[in-house]
C-alpha cells in the first residue's frame, strides 16, 4: 500500500498535511463559538416567548377577575330577585331572604368541598420531572437503566 492509499484509508496523515490539524482545530473552535451563540440566541428566544406568555396570561387573569366581579353582583342581584319572588309566595321577605341565602351558601359549601377533595389529591410536586433530571447524568453516561434504581 503507497502511502496515497494509506492516507485514503485513514490509516495515517502525510507529512504534507500536518497544517489539517491546525485546520482542524480552528474548524472545532469556530464550531465551539458557534454552538455557544446558537445556544444564547435560543435562550434569549425563550425569554422572549416567556415574557410573551407572562403578558398574555396577566391579561387572562384581568379579564377573568373582571368577570368574577360582574358575575358575583349579577349573583346577588338574582338571589334578591328570588328572595323577593319567594317573599310574594310566603308573605314574608326576611324568611324568603334566610332560605335564599341558606340555599346560597350550602351551594358554596358543596363547590368548596369539592375543589377541595380535589386539591388534596392534586400532585404538586413535580415529580416526574424530578426523576427525569436525576437520570439524565447516567443516560449521558450511556446507563439506561438507572430508572430502576430506588
């Protein structure tokens, strides 16, 4: 085998071409730079549509606040259009007023109760995150198996 071949082969570098290596290294410093800046450029992105999605849902939360205000005086406006609805059928409107209001209240009771069963067996702990990041230095390793470790 001349020595053509050998280098066409992989099996050594001619003397000639000792400056590849130079070559070479600059070619994986300017990759290096490279990556970095695709790396900020992409974290800044992030930032960007996080900041995005903090304004959007600030707006949200306005607009939900907002209605929860209407909607709590349209409420009361409607338990009074009962309370006065009921008085004309009892004759009396501090007995309407009490039922309509007790009515109220036990509906209030049973959405907390609810919501709070619910919170209580609500996750919030990120849990699966947590393991995930806690394997990601074996799965660089090559260990695909430290899942099953306690």
């Amino acid at each position: 085998m001349n020595q053509q071949e050998a280098y066409s082969a992989g099996l050594e570098q001619p003397m000639a071409e000792h400056g590849a290596d130079d070559n070479l290294l600059d070619l994986v410093k300017q990759l290096t730079r490279q990556g970095s800046h695709l790396a900020e450029q992409q974290l800044a992105l992030i930032k960007a549509e996080v900041r995005e999605s903090a304004a959007d849902v600030k707006t949200a939360v306005g607009g939900m606040l907002g209605a929860a205000v209407v909607g709590i005086a349209g409420l009361g406006v409607t338990l009074m259009g009962l309370a006065y609805l009921l008085a004309d059928a009892l004759d009396n409107l501090g007995l309407a007023t009490l039922i309509v209001g007790g009515l109220a209240l036990l509906g209030a009771y049973l959405l907390y109760s609810g919501a709070r069963s619910k919170m209580d067996t609500a996750h919030l702990t990120p849990d699966r995150t947590q393991r995930t990041l806690e394997r990601t230095p074996d799965t660089l390793r090559g260990d695909l198996h430290s899942e099953h470790k306690p």
